[in-house]
C-alpha cells in the first residue's frame, strides 16, 4: 500500500520479448505465456503485456540492481554461474539451481 493507504497496481511478466533504444529512450514489450497462441510444439508463445520506456539513465541504474540481485541469488544458491561456453550457446537462459 501507499502511504495515502491506496493500492499500487502490480504487473506479472515472464519477460523481456523486444528491447530497443529510440531518441534517447530504451524501450521494452514486457510479455507473459498465452493462454491461447501456441507454436508448432504446442508450447504457450509470448504476447506483450505492457510497454516499458525508460530513460538511458533509469535503464542503466535498473541494470545494476538486476546484477545486484542476480549476485545474491548466486551466493544463496538459487541460480549458479553457467561455464562461457554454454552461455554462448543459449545467452538467454538462466541456470536455476534444484
């Protein structure tokens, strides 16, 4: 809640589908799984939610509180650091650990 007491609306994504930078501006199609729209293997495709544009500035210091939090899930075992290989072979994929 807010401190006047109101509710701040939430979004959920399950990413990033497109991300550009346009007139000094980056900007982002957030998106989530279809409930409908599925590939040739029947797996959910992504469809954008919301637009996110940010400044250069505003992006850059997200950036880093990105990589902060990626740092401590690290250190607490959540996620686990992926050899240069294989991150060269699927950059878009996180190694969650079990």
């Amino acid at each position: 809640m807010s401190k006047e007491g109101g509710m701040i609306p939430e979004s959920y994504i399950e990413g990033i589908g497109d991300i550009s930078f346009h007139l000094g501006m980056v900007r982002m199609n957030l998106v989530s799984l279809s409930h409908t729209e599925k590939d040739d293997k029947g797996n959910p495709l992504p469809e954008t939610r919301q637009h996110l544009v940010m400044s250069l500035r505003g992006f850059l210091l997200s950036l880093g509180a990105m990589q902060s939090m990626a740092d401590k899930l690290t250190e607490a075992g959540v996620l686990q650091r992926r050899n240069p290989a294989d991150a060269a072979a699927d950059p878009g994929r996180a190694r969650i650990a079990n």
